[in-house]
C-alpha cells in the first residue's frame, strides 16, 4: 500500500476543483474514461502527485511555468526519487506539450501501458 498523509486530503480535494485547463483537458479527453483507471490529485506520502495509474504504478505530472527554476527542478526531482522508491514509474509533461502536442502525449502514456504490465497497489 502506498504512505498516505491524511492531512494533504483537503489540499488535495481543492485541487481537483481548481485544476489547470491542462490537467482538465488530459482528465476529460483522455484519462477519465480509460480502459486502465486513473485517479486524480493522489496523495502519496508528503505529496500530492496530478494523476495515478495504479494498475500500472504509473504517476503523470503536468508542469507549469512554476516548475522551470533550479529550486523548483531540484524539489521535483527529490519528489520523483522517493515516489520511484516506492516503485512509481513518473511521466512528466508540460503545460505546453499538452496545449501544442496532446496527441504525443497520450500516445506516449498510451505506450507505456501497453509495455508494463505491474501488480497494482491498493488504493
């Protein structure tokens, strides 16, 4: 079972209902209604990660402008080591991707569905 932090649950329902367009277009257009079921704004551990595939320990994040400074890069990739610790495989894209190359994006995690099969974790 993956660490779960109770007190990120608010944060974490807010975020769902304020999600950036991006996120919203992936969610509605591609990940919502997916043969693998996805969950959004998880809570894993102190973080809180924009979508999980649990079937296939599978996290995909969606990064904003915010996420371009050293500070922030350096935040990120201690996040992405613990959350592969925990045997996540961590997909990254950019706000712009999703708004100039939607299509790659979902082909890309439609990829590596196909290719990994893995013992989903409870939720």
């Amino acid at each position: 079972m993956l660490p779960y932090n109770r007190g990120l649950k608010q944060r974490s329902q807010g975020l769902r209902k304020n999600a950036t367009p991006q996120e919203d277009k992936l969610w509605y257009r591609f990940l919502r209604n997916h043969a693998c079921s996805f969950t959004r704004q998880k809570t894993i551990d102190n973080y809180i990660v924009d979508f999980l595939c649990p079937s296939k320990k599978l996290v995909i994040e969606i990064d904003g402008i915010q996420h371009c400074s050293d500070v922030a890069t350096e935040y990120d990739g201690i996040r992405t080591r613990l959350l592969e610790s925990l045997g996540l495989h961590v997909m990254r894209f950019t706000n712009a991707e999703i708004d100039t190359s939607f299509e790659r994006v979902c082909a890309a995690i439609q990829r590596y569905i196909d290719t990994h099969s893995a013992t989903p974790y409870p939720l």
